[in-house]
C-alpha cells in the first residue's frame, strides 16, 4: 500500500460542513473517484451497500440530483472546496 499512497493525488472535499483532504483514486476498482483513505481505492466492495444504493437511486435519483446541484450552488463549503480544486489543476 505504500506505493498507492505515492500515486494517488490530494483532492479536497466536503465532510458534512468541513472542507479536509481527500485523495483521488488513479487506479484500482474506484479509479477517479475521490475517497477519505487511500486504501479504499483497492478494497473489495461491499454488496449489500451497493444494492442498497441502486435501489435508493431508482426511487430518488432525480431528487437527489436536484438537491445535489442546489447544495453545490448554495453551500459555502461547496464553494469554498469547488476554489480549491480549480486552483490545483
């Protein structure tokens, strides 16, 4: 795992109303997504938490997408980690 440490870039992300550092998956099962530890990026995942997920979206997924942009554009946090990103790239 340590080599995944050196290769896996810093991100920063909300954590309820927080702004922390997050790292960014560049391989693995979760490439590209943005997780709290670099280890997740090559843990199996877990079944019953993605099914339960599939489910949730096939009930609320527009909704959720609706409150997910409304949040994105009004949260200052959401803001704040939206600067910060755009200035490291």
């Amino acid at each position: 795992m340590i080599l995944s440490e050196l290769t896996e870039g810093m991100t920063w992300a909300k954590r309820g109303n927080k702004v922390v550092r997050k790292f960014r998956c560049v391989s693995g099962r979760r490439k590209s997504r943005v997780v709290s530890n670099p280890a997740q990026c090559f843990a199996a995942p877990d079944l019953k938490k993605r099914i339960k997920m599939k489910m949730t979206r096939a009930r609320l997924g527009a909704r959720m997408a609706r409150k997910a942009k409304k949040t994105k554009r009004v949260n200052p946090a959401s803001k704040r980690v939206a600067a910060l990103n755009k200035a490291s790239r």
